[in-house]
C-alpha cells in the first residue's frame, strides 16, 4: 500500500492514514509452517559442495 502525503495535509489526517497501514500490516502476516517442507528436497550431493557449484557458475 502507498501512502501519499501532501503539503498542507493536517497532522490528524497523516496520524489517520499511518494507523490505517499499520492496521492492514499487521493483518497481512500469516505465520508459516516452515515444518512442511522439511525433507521435501532429495539430494545425491552434499549441500554445501553443491552450494559451491552454484555460486561458481555465476
């Protein structure tokens, strides 16, 4: 969500409009279930060799 604040605008109203996105944040987060994608991903190489392996094809 954008917020636009204007020259002129009265504290009340900027007070108002913060309260309002704060109220929307803190009814977006969700927690999550990081347990879910335990053991979801099956390797033959050892992680970190395989990390390595990545970061080296860049």
């Amino acid at each position: 969500m954008v917020v636009v604040i204007k020259r002129g605008m009265s504290k009340q109203r900027i007070q108002m409009q913060l309260r309002k996105l704060r109220a929307q944040r803190t009814k977006a987060r969700k927690p999550v279930d990081v347990y879910k994608y335990v053991g979801v991903l099956k390797l033959d190489e050892d992680p970190v060799a395989l990390q390595r392996k990545w970061r080296d094809e860049w």
